[in-house]
C-alpha cells in the first residue's frame, strides 16, 4: 500500500504536493484496471498491458481459427460422403432390380414382347443412373474426382462418356492426413477401360535435356548424386554432382574436371560414353561405397595413352523414361508417324495421324482434339503408351490406316499380333475342342484343317492357318482397320467357306466363320474391339438384349451386373471407412479445440476473485492517499516551527 514517508515532514510544500498527486495518479491508474478488467473479464485489455501474454493469446486464437476451419472442412467432408454413399444405395438398388430383371427374362416364361417391355424399365434406370452419377452437393460433383466444373458423365455416341479426373477430390483432416471426399466415376461405376495398353517399349534416347528424375539409372535404380573421381593421366580431381537436374548437367561439370584437350563426355543413345584423345587416359570412378558414377553407367576407363585415333567407351543404358516432353525422334522404336491411328468408338471414326507431333504430350493433344471418346497416356512404368475409352455402351477399335504400322509400331492395335485371344469377343474369348478346330474349303476343292489348342495370341493363329495351309491359303492382319484375312491360293470351281469344326466355335469367335464365293481373299470381322467394363455398359447390354430377344447377351449382361452390385457394395464400404476417419478426426479435434479454448481462459480470462480484492485494496490505498495528504497540506508554518 502506497502513502507518504514520514521523513518528509520538513520539505517543501511543492514536493509534499508532487509526491502525493504521483501516488494518486498511479493509484487510479491501478483502480482503472482492475475495473476494466472485472467489467470485461479479461487479464489483459491491450498489448500494453502484457506484450508475452497477448502474443500467447494471438498464437491460441490463431490455433482455434484454424481448428475451426478444420471443424468446418470436416463437416463439409462428412457431408459429402454421407451424400455420395447414400446415392451409391440408391445405385444397389437399381443394379438388385436389373439383375432380378435380367433372371427373370432367361429360360421359359419370356417371349419378345415381356422383355422389350422390361427394356423400357431398363432405360429409366439408365436415366436415372446417370442423374445419380451427376449428383453434386455444394457445387462439388460426388463422381467426378478433383473436377468440378461440369457434369462429370454426358451422353455421347449412343453411350455414356466420363469426362472426370481419375483421382478423387481430398481435404486435409490433420496431422499431415488426408481422406477423399468423393469418388471419381473409374472407382465407383468402372467408367474407364483398361485394355488397350501398349505392349511395345519405347526405349527413348538420352539427349542433353533429359531430366536424371526421368531415368531408371544403369542399375535401374534411379540416380543417386554425389562427388565422383576424375582421373586423367594420373591426376585425380573430385567433382561434385549433387544438384545437376539433367544429363547436360552432369556432362559439363565432368568436361570442366576433364578439359577439351584431354577428352570429352558425350550424350547420345541410351547413356553418356567417355572419349579420350590421343595419349591421354580418362577414368570415372566412385569414391568409397557411393555409386553415383554406376548409376550414371559411366564407371568406366577410355584408354588412348597408346592410341593415334580417339577412343571412345559407351556407358551404360541409363532407361530413359517416357515423358510428355519427350520427343517423338528420340524414340528408339521407330513408328510410322504418318500411317495414323484408325479409331472407331461407336459412331465415332477418325484417323489419328502423329506427322506433326514433335512430342509425345503432341501426341496426347491430338488424341484429345480428335474428340473420338478415347484419351492417350503414358503407362505407369513410363515405358509404353496407353489408350483409354472413355464412353460406357461403344465399342473401341483401333487399326490401321490404309497400309501404315502406327497401331502396330505402338502397340496399340486392338486386333494385333500380340493381342491375347482371351481378349477377343469382350473378354469371352475364343472357344476351341479337342483337334481340329477350322476347316478351310478351297476353290480346288480340297480342306485344310487348323488345330488352334495351343494357340494364345493372334499370331499364333496365323502360323498356325499358315503351317496347315501349306502354301495354298493364307492368313495376314488387315493392312486397314482390323481383322484377320485368310486368303485361297488355289483356282477352281468350289467356294472358299471358312466353317467351325465339331464342337469348337474358333471360326466363329475370330471373324472368320464366313463363305467368300469365288473371291480369293476372306476378310474376318473384328472381334477384338474394346468396350468399357461399367455399370452403365452392362445395363445398356441388357436393354439391348431385351430389345433384340437375345437371351444370351441378357445372360452375359445379367452376370456382369452380379459384379457390379459387388462393385458398388466396395465403393460404399471404401466411403465407409473414409466416413469413419472424418468422424474420429472430429472428435480429436473438438477435444484439442477445447483443451485450446481452456489454455486460452487461462492466459486471458481475469481471476474475478483476485480482481475484486485488489479493487478494494486499491480503495483503501487511494482513500489511506487522500486522507494523509489533506493532513499535510493543511499544515500551515506554525506546524512546522512547533
């Protein structure tokens, strides 16, 4: 408690009256505050009144703000997955009632009217499919993936095309997690296909530009950087390759270690080779157990000591990946650029020719821009090329064009010669017996029989058509579109038919079960397209085989909707799990934000208790001032001298 010293009593009045009018000041100043503080609760009012604590208080507000915003995220996230697995509920049901159509029309009890009846229901549950599939809650689409500014599904070509991302749209629920919100339309209603990946690799050359992320390394390993040794003629100097991005990189710090009159690094090929001018030895080694110059496939030694002429070492294949920037000269399989690609999606038919690409992200462009329902990709291994239907209902065919080998070049002929025959005919195959499975009439009126057990590929078809044939018939791909084309090489009379032998259906499931008359050259179907595996294929295959009467295509449809119904039961077990994790982190982040909000009473919230003694403390204090200083000021000089 404040008051005034008795050693004053023999000052000045003007100090007696400055002391005391001090400790008033600084007394109300004290009341003030501790007012303040009781009529707003709060320790501290402004950053003056405690620097530490109000920046502690900034630091927890912040931390609420963002836990907040969390909340909010989490609540939004919650919402959507709740909205996506209820509409992927109402998708079971749809496919529960398919199937038990598609049961129901098979077998005794259907004629041709009962199914086209049941086609119509069929078709309203393929509007009502695709209304499901363009659900959006808050702008946000449930299956279109991270897009979100269209409708992710349209109808085009008589089908159903998926215009969404292929991943999922994501929301951070802490602690450096994330969960997908959403489903992209290849999850949840198989809205992509897979088949046609290219089976060729690439293999592109290395040149200066190439980028060391985008190679598997001599090892296949990638390339770990570090110093490597440079001996030249003897002398060692280290050069330090951490931080070079591409291989221009790696060779111009090794030439500044080398110098042009010694020798030099090329890039070209698959790898860098060394080169040694004459009466100099150049050598590239690790240092310790680091393998920088091995991944680098140049741990190797040019010797020209003893040599008139440079001597060059090649270095090992660095496996160059593919990437949208490669350039298309610089692939080591050459591909008929001009020939073109002939796409056929269901109504939809183009050529597809690469003669202006300068790059494989060119060639991607010109895929798009062709508008055929088809996108072209680069394959995960970074090796080969991939082509993607994106319409549920049509079916893809990719061939050749009058003569050319792009398809072919790039392995990404539907009907090629390594295309399984287990693909053919939708993934039913090519049905074969015990022996002979083809028999070919000729015009001379003899028959070649073809034994087609052993076969697995297209090509091993045709060896097998032309090991029986003997020289008299035939077998090739198209030159243009797919299929197989059998030719007769014998004259006379008779018809060239093409017939299955027994139980087999060979002739059949490949094309080629056909009677050709007087022509010479037999052109099967193509039976290899493509078509995408969806809930929406599979439906519309079942209308369609309700429509035609075609039990056994209502039989496929009904089995492949079987699988779809297990489809959509692990599309929403998957948004379960996800639903769990959003609410679990829910609750530890309203348990961190309490804890957060009881920290932050703590540090700002004033102790009411506290407060009101001080208060009355500093009543006392200031009424003990006044009353000491009336009686000092009062003093007259008679008091003094007393």
């Amino acid at each position: 408690m404040s008051s005034i010293p008795s050693n004053l009593a023999r000052v000045s009045g003007n100090m007696i009256s400055s002391l005391l009018t001090s400790n008033l000041r600084r007394t109300n100043v004290d009341l003030f505050n501790v007012q303040e503080q009781i009529a707003t609760g709060l320790r501290v009012n402004r950053p003056s009144d405690d620097a530490s604590v109000v920046a502690t208080i900034n630091s927890l507000r912040r931390i609420l703000e963002q836990d907040d915003q969390k909340l909010n995220n989490l609540a939004q996230a919650q919402g959507l997955i709740d909205t996506a697995d209820f509409a992927l509920g109402d998708v079971s049901n749809m496919l529960l009632e398919a199937q038990s159509i598609a049961s129901s029309q098979v077998g005794i009890g259907s004629d041709a009217d009962t199914r086209a009846n049941q086609a119509q229901v069929i078709q309203a549950m393929l509007d009502e499919l695709l209304r499901t599939a363009n659900r959006e809650l808050n702008g946000i689409y449930l299956f279109g993936g991270e897009t979100s500014a269209d409708d992710p599904f349209v109808s085009q070509a008589g089908g159903i095309r998926y215009v969404g991302a292929r991943s999922d749209l994501v929301t951070d629920i802490g602690l450096g997690s994330t969960v997908g919100v959403n489903l992209n339309g290849a999850d949840a209603f198989g809205a992509l296909s897979a088949r046609v990946q290219g089976d060729v690799d690439l293999d592109p050359d290395i040149t200066a530009e190439t980028r060391l992320v985008d190679v598997e390394g001599a090892r296949g390993r990638g390339i770990t950087l570090g110093t490597v040794n440079v001996n030249v003629d003897g002398a060692n100097t280290q050069v330090d390759l951490r931080g070079a991005d591409t291989v221009l990189d790696v060779a111009n710090r090794l030439i500044d270690a080398i110098t042009p009159a010694n020798g030099a690094i090329i890039v070209s090929g698959s790898g860098m080779s060394i080169a040694a001018l004459p009466g100099h030895t150049i050598t590239i080694s690790d240092i310790g157990q680091s393998f920088v110059a091995a991944d680098l496939g140049i741990d190797l030694t040019a010797d020209a000591s003893a040599s008139a002429v440079p001597v060059t070492v090649a270095g090992g294949d660095l496996d160059a990946h593919v990437t949208e920037l490669t350039e298309v000269t610089a692939i080591t399989a050459p591909f008929d650029t001009a020939g073109g690609l002939k796409v056929t999606n269901g109504a939809l038919a183009t050529v597809i020719d690469f003669s202006g690409a300068a790059t494989v992200q060119d060639m991607i462009n010109q895929v798009e821009a062709a508008d055929v329902g088809v996108r072209l990709e680069i394959s995960e291994d970074h090796k080969t090329l991939r082509l993607v239907n994106e319409i549920s209902g049509t079916e893809l065919s990719v061939g050749e064009n009058a003569g050319g080998s792009t398809a072919g070049d790039l392995g990404l002929r539907t009907f090629g010669d390594n295309t399984l025959l287990s693909d053919f005919n939708f993934g039913r195959g090519v049905q074969t017996a015990t022996g002979d499975d083809i028999q070919i009439h000729l015009h001379d009126g003899t028959d070649v029989f073809v034994d087609l057990s052993a076969a697995a590929t297209v090509s091993d078809v045709v060896a097998a058509i032309n090991a029986a044939g003997g020289g008299s018939v035939t077998a090739t791909l198209a030159a243009d579109g797919n299929g197989l084309v059998v030719n007769d090489l014998t004259v006379g009379g008779d018809s060239f038919v093409i017939t299955d032998v027994g139980q087999s259906l060979a002739a059949t499931d490949l094309g080629i079960r056909k009677n050709a008359g007087a022509a010479g050259a037999l052109a099967g179907d193509d039976v290899a397209k493509e078509r995408v595996d969806s809930l929406f294929t599979h439906l519309m295959m079942l209308r369609d085989g309700l429509l035609s009467n075609d039990e056994r295509l209502i039989t496929e449809a009904g089995g492949k909707i079987s699988q779809d119904i297990n489809t959509a039961a692990s599309a929403r077990a998957q948004m379960g799990v996800r639903s769990q994790r959003v609410a679990q982190q829910v609750v530890r982040t309203e348990e961190l934000t309490l804890q957060n909000q009881s920290l932050l009473g703590e540090v700002r919230d004033a102790d009411l208790n506290e407060a009101i003694t001080r208060f009355v403390q500093l009543q006392q204090q200031l009424q003990a001032n006044l009353l000491t200083g009336q009686q000092l000021l009062n003093m007259s000089l008679l008091d003094f001298l007393r």
